[in-house]
C-alpha cells in the first residue's frame, strides 16, 4: 500500500459527517458546563516532560508520547491528560481568582499505547474541574453535571458507578512488600492469585476477610452498607452515602452501582471516584472523582474534582443532528452576469443565519432536474436550490419535494419566497 495512505497506529481522519457530529457534541457539551458557572481555558498540546511530570498519575507515566524540542534540546511531551495542565495553571497564573473555581476544556490528548492494545492514541476529551472546594457538596456538583451532560446528548440509559480511593488505602495500608504485586491482582480482581498472595503474609485478619470476600464490595448500593461494619471503611462509606443523598435532590436520571476496591485511577485521586458507562458501548463515557493532591504539587494547595467525557464515544449513541449542519440553500447564477445578484442573495441569507453554498460554477446545475437530488433528505441543501436565470427570472427549487416557484426579482424571493 501507499506509504502516504497510511496513519498512524491509533489515529484517524474523521470525514465531514463525523466531524460536524463531534462539533456538534463539543458545542452542546461546552454550552451545558457553561450553564453551571465553569469557564473555558485552554491549554499547550505539548509541554515540558519534568512539568508534565509533576502533575500525572502513575497510570499515564509510561505512555507519554515525547520528543526533542530542537529549539531548547528539552524534552518535551504530548500532553496525556487535560487536568495535571490546569492544576499548573491554578498553583501560578490563576493562583490570585477567588475560590471556588469552575473551568472546563476541550481538546486532543495523546498517549502511548501498546501495539495491539487496540486503544486510540490520540482521544477528543471534554472536561470540568472544580477548584477549591473541599466537600461532598462539589463531588456531587460534578457528578451531576457529568450526567446531565449526557442526558441532554440523548444518554438516559447509563449507570454510575461510584467509589472511593480510601477503601483501597485502608487495604493497602499494610501491605508492605506485597503491595505493587497485590495491586496488580485487584485491578484484574482475581480472587485466586488475590489468595495466594495474601494467605501467607501478615496483613491484618479483618483485611484479609475483605480481600478473601472481595465480591461483597462491588456491585449495587446495598454493598455500602455491609462495608461500613468495618471501622476502617466507615468515613469513607458516609462520604458515598452523602454523594448518593445529593444526587437524588439533583434527581439525576441513572443507575447507580459501586465499586469499593476500584483500582484504575487509585494514585491519581484522593476521595470519591466514580465512571459513567452504558450498556451500549464498552469503554466508559466519562471518569472522574476528587483529586485534592495534584495542585500542590505545583505548589499550591487547592482542594478539587473533576471528570473527563471521550467525546468520540458520545458518537455512537449521541441524537442526529435532524440536519443542523447541513447547508440550507445552494445558489446557481445562471451565467457570470448574474454573479453580483447570486453573491448579494449569498451575503443576506447567511446574515441571516442561513448555510448556503455560492456555486459560481454552476458545479450543481446538471443535478436539479435529477430525481435522486430531491430524495426528501437534505442531502444537499435541507430547503433548496435557487436558480438565477435573469435579473428578472428566479427559481426556487423546494429540496423535499422537488417543486418549483418562480420569482421575478430578489425582492420578491425574500419577502415572497418564505425566507
């Protein structure tokens, strides 16, 4: 094959389709988070790696794109993730905005994944982070504008899944030498090499009755309750209790399960997590939780939550768009003559808000009298073509049905034609 037509591994070209329904998904989304207070900021595709560093999870250390910046000899990295930036930007050039601080963002992130993962490089995230509040009041803030984000994209269906970083740190506590190896088996939840990790080492015996009964600390909200006899769990568990408490005055519309012992994410947050999924589509459609540790570590200590959406996930289930980005009239001057009128007609139906292409080559001429141009589904102007054939004599040709009117001015098509 041409070497020029092929990408990349885990990136892609989207078509004019995709990337007006992406557009489409990135306008409501960002308009919604304005709704709620949350301003936008944006941030470098690429920064420093000791920078970048600072602020990432242990998750996204190993899959950072990187290169030389051939200006400086630095090295430099694609950014992975939105947050860790934000965090920067609050500790130093936003360090003097009062608190609380609602910003949102959009943009590509891109990592390093292993051939044949079958994971994308390079994903559209949209996201909000809410700085320096400290409570459940803004985990369930979050929360809420995470789903009624997507309830107002079309998703009813979805299922939160809550948890909460403290449980696990309760486990962990005294792991010792069998931490990192332990880790590794909760994130595959296999309760097998779980036991033969354990059984012989001297964690705590009410520790290992939860690792041995991991089970029992996920799946519905009733798995909170069984979880809070244990003294350690318990300010974790009210925390949770409290979330789901707000929710329901926010009358969120979604399932709700929980994942106690949850470990994707686990250095990266510091309170309540949670993940949005559907049964339609097998990644999450958006991840978050609290995340109080990450400002300070460029040097200011801010309280914050946030999540992030995979916007291109929204695609397969996300409403059609019923035409919205589809131009509304095409306009064919009958011959150079009439390229001023076509052109005037042109600038007064976009001021008005209509899409309009201006076919001063008459590109389109040959397919108005086809049958197959007025299918009834906008496929090429949702209302129709306007045909100049004088100064005195106007078509409209009417998209659905495929029925002609006829003007004998341009004043008369505006103020005649239904425009």
């Amino acid at each position: 094959m041409n070497k020029f037509l092929i990408l990349p591994q885990g990136v892609k070209d989207f078509g004019p389709m995709k990337a007006e329904t992406l557009k489409r998904i990135e306008n409501r989304l960002l308009e919604e988070f304005s709704y709620w207070g949350y301003r936008k900021v944006i941030t470098p595709l690429f920064e420093y790696l000791d920078t970048m560093s600072v602020g990432i999870g242990g998750d996204f250390r190993h899959r950072l794109m990187k290169f030389v910046d051939p200006h400086t000899g630095e090295i430099v990295v694609l950014r992975p993730d939105i947050t860790p930036q934000i965090g920067r930007m609050v500790a130093t050039r936003l360090s003097d905005q009062r608190h609380p601080l609602r910003l949102c963002y959009s943009g590509r992130v891109v990592r390093y994944e292993e051939k044949g993962s079958g994971k994308e490089r390079e994903v559209f995230q949209l996201g909000c982070e809410l700085l320096g509040l400290n409570s459940t009041e803004g985990d369930s803030e979050i929360i809420a504008l995470a789903i009624k984000s997507l309830n107002r994209l079309g998703f009813k269906e979805i299922t939160l899944n809550l948890g909460h970083t403290g449980i696990l740190d309760a486990v962990l506590q005294d792991a010792g030498e069998i931490r990192d190896e332990l880790l590794k088996a909760l994130a595959k939840k296999d309760q097998e090499q779980i036991r033969k990790i354990v059984e012989p080492s001297a964690i705590p015996a009410d520790v290992k009755e939860v690792l041995f009964s991991l089970s029992d600390y996920y799946g519905e909200v009733d798995v909170l309750h069984r979880a809070a006899r244990n003294e350690r769990f318990s300010p974790c568990i009210k925390e949770i209790i409290s979330v789901i408490s707000i929710l329901e005055e926010y009358k969120v519309e979604c399932d709700i399960s929980v994942d106690l012992v949850e470990v994707k994410g686990f250095e990266y947050y510091t309170g309540v997590t949670f993940e949005i999924i559907s049964s339609e589509f097998p990644a999450s459609l958006v991840t978050g939780g609290r995340y109080d540790g990450l400002v300070s570590r460029y040097g200011r200590s801010v309280p914050a939550a946030g999540f992030a959406i995979d916007a291109e996930a929204l695609m397969h289930r996300a409403k059609n768009s019923d035409g919205e980005n589809q131009v509304h009239f095409i306009i064919v001057p009958g011959s150079p003559d009439l390229r001023k009128d076509a052109i005037k007609l042109a600038d007064w139906l976009r001021s008005s808000s209509f899409k309009v292409i201006l076919d001063l080559n008459a590109s389109y001429e040959d397919m108005i009298d086809s049958k197959d141009f007025f299918d009834g589904d906008g496929s090429f102007a949702t209302y129709g073509v306007i045909k100049l054939e004088s100064s005195s004599e106007i078509k409209l040709v009417e998209t659905r049905t495929g029925s002609i009117r006829e003007f004998s001015n341009l004043e008369e098509l505006l103020t005649g034609g239904g425009l």
